[in-house]
C-alpha cells in the first residue's frame, strides 16, 4: 500500500512536471509564431509601400506623356483609351494618397529609422509634384516650360535614386534571417 502510495504520488509529480513543459513548451511557439506573424506584417507593409511608389512612379511617366502631347496628338489617342489629363493627374494623386495610408501602415510595424526613411522618400515624391504641377500648369496653358522640364528630371533622378535606395536597404533587411530564429 505505502508502495502504491509512493508510486501514485511520484506519478503525480511526473504528471504534473510533464504538464508544465508541455505549457511553456506551448508559450514558446506561440511566441514564435507570434514573431513571424510580426515579421511577415512587416515585409508586408514594405513590400505594399514600395509597390505604391513605383505605382506614383509610373503615373508620373503618364501624366508626363500627357501634357507634353499636342491636343491633336491626344484626340487621336483618345479612342484607344487612357483619359484626359485631368483623369491622368487625378489618378496620380489618388496614387499619392494610397502611398501615404501605407506609408503610415509601415510606421506602425517597424523601427522608427526605417519608418523615418520611408517619409523621407515621400518628401522627395512630393518636391517631384510640387515642380510637376507647375510644369502641367505651364503646358496646358501652351508653354513649353524647358526651365522646369529641367528642374522636374533633376528632382525625378532623386526620387529615383532615393527610392532604390530605400529599396536596397529593405532587401538587406529581409534577406539576412529574422531576429531571434
């Protein structure tokens, strides 16, 4: 009986060490999994903000090709689609507020340093319009605006290559492997 006894409370004892490292066995992935999910809601917003800056990248090229195309030169395109100017800018300025809901998705899932390098892309997405617009402005009025076709590139070339930069600097990123695994 005592033997029993001994026996049943040695069982429970092993039961119960059994059931704690099986608990915080548990804990452990879910806290592992918990990190991936973060991880992955973290390349996600990256991998969105980037796409909706080469997005605002391509409609630039467009409203671009938009105002330096004669009216005549756009009548004719115009039965195969792709609006008017009008439709082309509001289209990217849509593009540019799309940009800044995931720009703001990404500020809520990463460092502030790469948050940080992402408004500073924006900034310069931004000084591209401001020169854009005048340059829209001086071409729907007929001008050719050769002084601000120019300074439009030089800030285009920035955009660029501040955005590759960006870019790089999220492949580094997510190519080395994840913290903690």
């Amino acid at each position: 009986m005592i033997g029993t006894s001994i026996g049943a409370f040695g069982g429970y004892f092993a039961g119960r060490a059994q059931g704690r490292a099986t608990v915080d066995g548990v804990r452990l992935q879910l806290s592992g999994q918990r990190e991936d999910a973060v991880w992955q809601a973290e390349l996600d917003a990256f991998a969105a903000l980037i796409d909706q800056f080469n997005a605002a990248r391509m409609q630039i090229g467009t409203v671009v090709a938009k105002f330096e195309a004669s009216r005549r030169e756009l009548r004719r395109l115009s039965p195969h689609g792709g609006g008017t100017r009008e439709e082309a800018y509001a289209a990217l300025m849509e593009c540019v507020r799309e940009l800044v809901v995931r720009e703001n998705a990404l500020r809520l899932r990463t460092a502030r340093t790469y948050a940080n390098a992402a408004t500073a892309v924006r900034v310069q997405l931004l000084d591209v319009l401001e020169v854009l617009q005048a340059y829209c402005v001086a071409r729907a009025r007929g001008r050719r605006a050769w002084s601000l076709h120019r300074q439009f590139t030089s800030q285009m070339a920035g955009y660029i290559s501040d955005l590759d930069a960006f870019v790089r600097d999220a492949q580094e990123r997510f190519s080395r492997p994840r913290p903690g695994s």
